[in-house]
C-alpha cells in the first residue's frame, strides 16, 4: 500500500464509524475501499471487513450504555436469535458467494427508502416502553436479521433499525444502541470464522478498525446527548440509503 492509500483507508473508515452508529450500511465505504481501492478478493474483503465493524459497535455502545441509552430488559429473546442467526450466516459466508444476497438486500433497501422518507414520524418518535412486538412474527424476523448480519453484515444496521424502530418502537437513538451493542455480541465469533478460512488481513483490517472506532465513539457520544439526535439520525439513515440505491443502480 503506498501513503495515499494509507490516508484513504483511514478517513474512509472514520465516515464509515459515524454512518453505522447513527444509522447503517457505513460497510458500502469500507467494502468499496477493500475492493476497488485495495484489490482485495470478495471473501477477504468481507472478513477484514468485520475488524473495524467490531471494535466500532464495541465502542459505541459502551458510549451509549454510559449515557443511558442502552436498555436491554425487553429484547434478550430477539438479541439471542440474532446471535444464532449470525452464526449461521458466518458459516454459509464462508463456503458461497454473497452477490445474489446484495441484490435482494438492494432491492430491499428501495422499499426502506420510501418507508423511511413518507412516514417520518414513525422513525422520530420516543421508545414506547410498554409496546410488546407479536413473538411469531419478531422471532423469525430476528433470526432472518442476525442470519444476514452473519454472512455479509454491509446494510444490517438499515435493517435492524426497520426491526427495532417500526416493529418493536424504540425511539431511533436507542434501537442504534442495542442495534451497535448486539453486533458487538456476535462479530468476535463471525471474524474468527473468517480467520479459520484465512479470510481477514490484518494490517489492513486494524488500520481501518482505528478510524471505524474513533468515528463510531465521538459519534455515538454526540448521539446519546444530543436532543435532535433522533432528527439527525434520521437524516443520516435517510441519506445512506439513498447512497447506497444511487450506487447499486447507477454504477460508475
């Protein structure tokens, strides 16, 4: 890697801390990186990927926790399906390639849009504390969420925001810090798959791990304080999904 490259990687990685924590799909920057920028194969890419992922949900959940936006007591259940969700995804990321799974997701990510942009009061309310989401129909949904997160995580956080937010109404600062704190849970066993496979670099993986955690730290700090946090990460949600289906649709 030559200097620029050096430069690039890191500020890249700083945008893609601050994007996962107020909203998701920050791996669209660092994936693009590792590939386009980095050569690296798809495989590769995916796991080192995970580094950065991982150590930024670990700090921005901690900063969410001591600030008191982390409430764990009515979603156990769904956080331990999507940690066997993801342990399955992992395994299947290891053996097939993940491209049918981005269109899906892509198409999937048209239909958030206009959610998101038409009903953005939905998206801007406070938690509701004493709402229950229906078992049958949360489960599977949390199981089908880790699953993805497992097996190329780029765009998770899209979709568990659309799970915490619209089906189980936590307010949007807080479905953020259960969505960072429960990634945090799985991503350790997921990179060591990756790692069994020879699939994460290292060198590259740590740099970017240092920008993803400094910009998924500050940001959640803000965050947790701020009074438009909620605002402002709907705009931010709003605007990475917009990127991410200009991308996909209209490649360069």
């Amino acid at each position: 890697m030559e200097g620029w490259q050096y430069l690039v990687a890191f500020v890249g990685s700083l945008f893609a801390g601050a994007i996962n924590t107020l909203a998701g799909n920050g791996s669209a920057i660092t994936l693009t990186i590792l590939t386009d920028l980095l050569a690296l194969p798809g495989n590769v890419a995916n796991g080192t990927n995970r580094l950065g992922v991982w150590t930024q949900a670990a700090a921005g959940s901690w900063a969410f926790f001591k600030a008191g936006k982390l409430d764990l007591s009515r979603s156990k259940w769904l956080l331990a399906l999507i940690f066997a969700g993801a342990l399955a995804g992992v395994w299947l990321a290891t053996h097939i390639s993940h491209t049918g799974f981005v269109h899906v997701f892509h198409y999937l990510l048209l239909f958030f849009f206009f959610v998101i942009l038409f009903r953005p009061m939905r998206w801007l309310r406070e938690t509701d504390w004493a709402y229950r989401p229906n078992p049958w129909l949360a489960a599977p949904l949390a199981f089908a969420l880790g699953f993805y997160g497992g097996f190329i995580q780029m765009g998770m956080g899209v979709l568990f925001l659309a799970l915490a937010v619209l089906g189980a109404r936590y307010s949007l600062v807080e479905a953020n810090a259960l969505k960072l704190f429960v990634i945090a849970l799985y991503m350790p066993v997921v990179i060591w798959v990756f790692q069994r496979y020879g699939f994460v670099d290292w060198r590259i993986g740590g740099l970017m791990a240092v920008g993803q955690t400094i910009g998924g730290y500050v940001t959640a700090r803000y965050a947790a304080q701020s009074t438009w946090a909620n605002r402002l990460a709907w705009y931010v949600l709003l605007l990475a999904v917009l990127l991410a289906l200009l991308r996909f649709f209209f490649p360069a």
